[in-house]
C-alpha cells in the first residue's frame, strides 16, 4: 500500500471542535490513514490517504459535502 498526503486548504475559520469533527468525518473514509489540521495554519487540512482506494477528489468533494468551501493546494 502507497500512503500519500493531499493538502486542502478550508475557507472557513474552524474552532478546534469543529476541526475535530471534519477529522474524524474524513478518517471514517476507506483510504484514508490519517486527517490533520495543521495547528500553526488552521486552515490548511493534511490527508495521508491510500491512492489505490481514494482520490485526492473525493477527499475534496466530502470536505465541500459537509458543507464547506475548499480546495486542493498544489498540483
């Protein structure tokens, strides 16, 4: 298994609990290894994640269906 990290960055100022909640929405995904805010730029959200079993896409989509705006940094 290849292990990855997608970088999304998330609009909306978070509090802890609700960057708490998103983590523990997105690590419920199959693929996903380990979500994380990144404390010093609260509003940038790691993803290690399995490419065989998700996209970097569908992670994107889930983080917008739980109803906030973001997008992918980098390429």
């Amino acid at each position: 298994m290849d292990i990855i990290d997608v970088v999304l960055h998330v609009n909306e100022t978070l509090d802890p609990e609700e960057r708490y909640d998103l983590e523990e929405k997105m690590r419920a995904l199959d693929g996903v290894i380990a979500p994380r805010f990144n404390d010093s730029k609260p509003h940038l959200m790691i993803i290690a994640y399995d490419p065989d079993s998700i996209q970097s896409g569908d992670l994107l989509n889930e983080v917008r269906r739980q109803g906030y705006h973001a997008q992918r940094c980098g390429a």
